[in-house]
C-alpha cells in the first residue's frame, strides 16, 4: 500500500524504511502514524529479519519536527503532551522492534530526527551528516525522548552541551561520543547500511530478539535485577531450534543451517 511519505521495501531479508516529506524529511504526526504502519506490516512479515530507515534525497535524514504543526498548540491545554504521546508510542514501539535496526543517516538529522535516531538499535552516518537537538533556539527541548536516550548514550554532560547549546556536531564528533556506530563516505551510507543489516539478518534471529530484550529491559534495571533477566533469556535461548543447529555445526565445522526460531 502506497503512502503519502513513509514506504518500504523486502530486499530479500531485510526491510528498507524510507521517509520522503521534501525537501528536509521532517517529522509530522502523519510521518509517524505511517512510520508506525510500515513496522506493523514489516513485524508481520516474518522474511525480514533486520531493517534499514533513511530519509530520501541527498540533504536530510530528518531535519527536525513540521514546525508548521506547533501553533495550533498553543494555549490548547493537552494538545502537546498527545502529540508527543503519540510519538513516544511510536519510539517505544521502534526502540523494542523484535529485529535489529538500523539508521542510515544520510544528512541533517536534527530536533525529531535524532530522537527518531536514537531509537534504532545501529546508527550509521554519512560524512557530510550534522546531527542536533536545536529545540532550545525556539525556546523548547526535546519532547520525543531526547533528554532520556542521548544521555545514555554520550552521557549526561555532553548531552547537557548539545541541548543547552542547540549547536549541531559532526558526524566525526558523534562517532568519538558513541552517538553513532560508523562514519561512511556520503554515497556509502545506504549500501553500508544495508550490507550491515545483511549481515544480522545472517545471524540467529530469535538469539538477537533475546539479546535486545536483554540489553533494552537490562538498561533500566539496577545490575542485580538485570543479571536475573539475562539468565532467563539465556535459559530461552537454549530452548530455540537454532540452539542445537548452532553448536553442532560449530563442533562439525561447518556452516550452520539456521531456522531463525
């Protein structure tokens, strides 16, 4: 099914997510709701066994929030805390995918666009990217997740200095602060992204689905609480098909044939 923005595509076992809203792929709340309905049909289909998103042409991932939607907020008592409650449904929603994910950052990524980066479980970046949260310049901050997963990721102090200042960083500057996972050359950036997802969708997909839920539920967990988790998901790992196919093919060295469940 046609839509107006967001669409995707099966390249064999992966699923290829693109944003196109010319000319700066900014995210609405109709980018969102078809952003959620692209990763409803890909959850269904169980071929895909990773994902890529980018944002189409040559300048923008997502360059920030439709601005053009925020006066009609103004004054209207709950109308941003349900426009941001449906974006965090959708963040939430991608942050917990069941298959590895993966944001081809192929230009701005600012405000909207690097909360909905955050999200992903792998960030690629071209050279030429810019990455920001610049809420601050319009008297804001960042209501989409900004302020609780850039910290986690680079820190709380260097994410207080990109937020405070509103400034963006380079794709060379984000890679030394682990925002994101690898810098590319600019006409790179998809087809990196994509043999990257090719190469987890080759992996044993039901071990990655525990691994992230361990990782994910683990983060918000005292260590304690968390090695408990891990040691259940680890005793459901040795419950899967793949479990077996794995170890013996190791101890035969030979390629094993994984079911993916």
């Amino acid at each position: 099914m046609a839509r107006d923005f967001v669409n995707w595509v099966q390249e064999g076992n992966i699923a290829v997510i693109t944003n196109d809203n010319p000319p700066m792929n900014v995210m609405s709340s109709k980018v969102a709701m078809e952003l959620k309905e692209c990763l409803l049909e890909i959850e269904e289909n169980k071929e895909c066994r990773a994902l890529v998103l980018t944002g189409a042409g040559e300048k923008a991932f997502m360059a920030g929030a439709d601005i053009k939607e925020f006066p009609q907020m103004f004054n209207v008592p709950g109308a941003t805390y349900n426009f941001t409650k449906k974006l965090h449904e959708v963040l939430l929603y991608l942050e917990n995918f069941p298959i590895p994910t993966i944001a081809a950052i192929n230009g701005f990524t600012l405000g909207g666009g690097l909360e909905l980066a955050l999200a992903f479980d792998i960030r690629i970046a071209s050279e030429k990217a810019q990455l920001g949260l610049p809420e601050i310049k319009l008297a804001l901050f960042p209501g989409a997740g900004g302020t609780q997963r850039l910290p986690r990721l680079v820190g709380p102090s260097k994410a207080k200095e990109i937020m405070f200042s509103g400034d963006p960083i380079s794709a060379d500057e984000a890679l030394k602060n682990g925002l994101v996972n690898q810098v590319v050359p600019h006409d790179k950036v998809l087809s990196s992204s994509k043999d990257f997802a090719n190469k987890l969708a080759s992996r044993a997909g039901a071990a990655i689905k525990l691994i992230k839920q361990a990782v994910n539920r683990g983060m918000n967990m005292s260590l304690d609480e968390a090695i408990k988790v891990e040691m259940d998901l680890f005793d459901q790992a040795f419950q899967t098909e793949d479990v077996s196919e794995g170890v013996n093919a190791f101890l035969e060295k030979r390629e094993a044939n994984l079911k993916h469940k």
